[in-house]
C-alpha cells in the first residue's frame, strides 16, 4: 500500500477553511479507476459545475458577489461556460480531466496553458479578445456586457491582471507551464486525484534539459498540495517548482527553537531550501 505523505505544516488560511492533510493509503483510489484526459467542449458544463462546488462559499462571495448574480444559477453556469469557451480552441490550453473509470464521472479538473504560449489568464475580461472569443462567436454588446455583470471588477478582473504582472516579474520571458485552476470535487477530494492532475504536467517539465519551470497562484489552504509536490512559495500565493525539491513546512521550523516558529514564513524556509538546492 502507498506510503503516507509526510504532513506540511502551513499558516493557518485567513478564511479559517482547514488545510489539505496528506491523503490516507486506505483512502487513494487504485489507479486503475482514474483516466486522465484532456477535456472536449463538451465537458465544460460538469467544470463549471465544478469550480462552482470546489471553492468555498466565501471565495465565490467575493469574487461573484450576491447582489450581481443573475435570477438563476442556470444563467449563472451558462454565463460561465461562455467566458470559458474560447479557451477550448486554443491548442496552447490543456482542460485536463481525471475520470473514475467505473463510472464516467470527472472527479477533478486542471487547466494548464503551455510553456512558450503567451499567457494571458483566462479569468481576466481582456482573455475574450486575446482568445479571439468575439471573432468566434457573434454576439450584441449588451449579451457580452451581461456575462461579465456578475463579477467583481476589483476581485476578479483586477485580482488577475496583478497575478499576470506578478508572474512576469518572477519568470519574466522563461518558457514555463501556468496552471489555472486545479480543482477536485469535494466528493473526491482526498483519494489521490489531485495529484494526478498535478503530475500530467510535472513529468512532461522534469523530462526537458534543463527542466522547465511550472508556476501557480494557489488558495491559503492548497498551499501544502503545491509543497509536497516540489512547488516553492514565491510570494502570498505564488509557486514556482523548478524539478523534484522537497519544501518544508512551519514544523520545520519550530524544532529550531522555542519562540521562533510564530515569526517565520513558509516563504523564508522555502526560500533557504531553494538556495540550499542550488549549492
Ligand atoms: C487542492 C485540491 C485540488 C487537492 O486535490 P485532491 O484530489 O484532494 O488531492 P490529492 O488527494 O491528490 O492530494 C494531493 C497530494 O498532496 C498531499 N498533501 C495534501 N496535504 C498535505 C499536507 N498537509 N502535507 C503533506 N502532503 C499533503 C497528498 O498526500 C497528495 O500527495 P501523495 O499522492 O503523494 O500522497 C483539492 O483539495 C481542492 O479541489 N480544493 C478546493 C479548490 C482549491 O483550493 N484548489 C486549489 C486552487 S490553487
């Protein structure tokens, strides 16, 4: 049986939502019942489905506000599936589905663009024209105006042109993979699917010479995944992972000495780990 991750510790998330915890041996689905694939248009209906059950209630707060949702969660789904639909033509974007064999049903879902692609994160309104979404699909201003009405400018919009500008900064013109979003449907959170749909992309950058780079933006409470996956924090919520590394958490830390774990960062440990790897 496999063996259990050992547990990475990481700051208490400000939503006061509880960490990913290593997943139990007795727990992980055997991996013949889970098929990794990449998605068809067809399948956007159950993602979005999904990104609507996997984050928390209080991300969604934000980001879609009460007072700025359409009547119905149908016209709330359907005006998501066609912010969505332009990327599905891109051949740079990967939709990458896990299925449960014995079923059919998609368990979780990662969307990573491809290294030397240009990046422009799909959740910002501008993706539609760097997706060439209008030329694609013909519709009035005020239908185009309406499928971004549900948003938080200052949440949504804003939030990801800053994470763009951010990610520029870190990796500045290097190729590397971009991943958004990854998510498991609660249901089928810790039996071992995020991990696959984490390693689609990790095995295709630990085979180039040198590696390639994968970066992400990652909730407070994923953080651990990304860490025990060889992912090193860059900021509050960035990850570079540059080849197998082992990152440690807040435990770490606090054998070092009474008193010292409350002002250390897991940010300042990954970053001494990565220097260490680097002599
Ligand atoms: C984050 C998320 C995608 C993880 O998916 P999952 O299917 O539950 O993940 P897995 O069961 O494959 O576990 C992931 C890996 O991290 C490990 N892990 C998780 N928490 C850990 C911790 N605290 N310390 C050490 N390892 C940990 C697991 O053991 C597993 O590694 P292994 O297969 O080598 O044992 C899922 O919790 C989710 O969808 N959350 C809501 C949406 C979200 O926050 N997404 C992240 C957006 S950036």
């Amino acid at each position: 049986m496999a063996q259990k991750a050992e547990f990475i510790k990481i700051p208490p998330a400000p939503s006061g939502l509880p960490q990913t915890t290593p997943t139990e041996p007795e727990r992980r689905l055997p991996s013949s019942d889970i098929s990794i694939s990449e998605a068809t248009v067809e399948d956007l209906p159950r993602i979005v489905e999904g990104f609507y059950a996997s984050f928390p209630p209080q991300f969604w707060e934000r980001k879609e506000p009460l007072a700025l949702r359409p009547p119905t969660e149908a016209i709330r789904h359907e005006r998501f599936i066609r912010r969505l639909l332009p990327t599905f033509s891109n051949p740079n974007v990967h939709w990458i589905i896990a299925k449960h064999v014995p079923t059919n049903a998609i368990m979780g879902v990662a969307g990573w663009t491809a290294p030397g692609a240009p990046i422009h994160n799909f959740f910002r309104r501008s993706a539609v024209d760097f997706f060439g979404w209008r030329s694609q699909y013909a519709c009035s201003d005020a239908e185009y105006d309406a499928l971004w009405s549900v948003l938080n400018k200052e949440a949504w919009e804003d939030q990801f042109t800053k994470d763009d500008e951010t990610r520029k900064q870190v990796l500045g013109d290097e190729p590397h993979w971009y991943l958004a979003p990854l998510f498991t449907f609660p249901e089928w959170q810790g039996r071992g699917v995020g991990k696959l749909l984490l390693s689609w992309a990790i095995e295709q950058a630990d085979k180039t010479e040198p590696v390639t780079p994968l970066y992400l933006e990652s909730t407070p409470t994923a953080r651990a995944v990304y860490m025990h996956c060889g992912f090193v924090p860059q900021g509050d919520w960035n990850f570079v992972r540059r080849g197998p590394a082992v990152v440690r958490g807040l435990e770490a830390e606090e054998g070092r000495g009474e008193g010292k774990a409350a002002s250390v960062s897991v940010d300042a440990v990954a970053v001494e780990k990565e220097a260490a790897v680097a002599e």
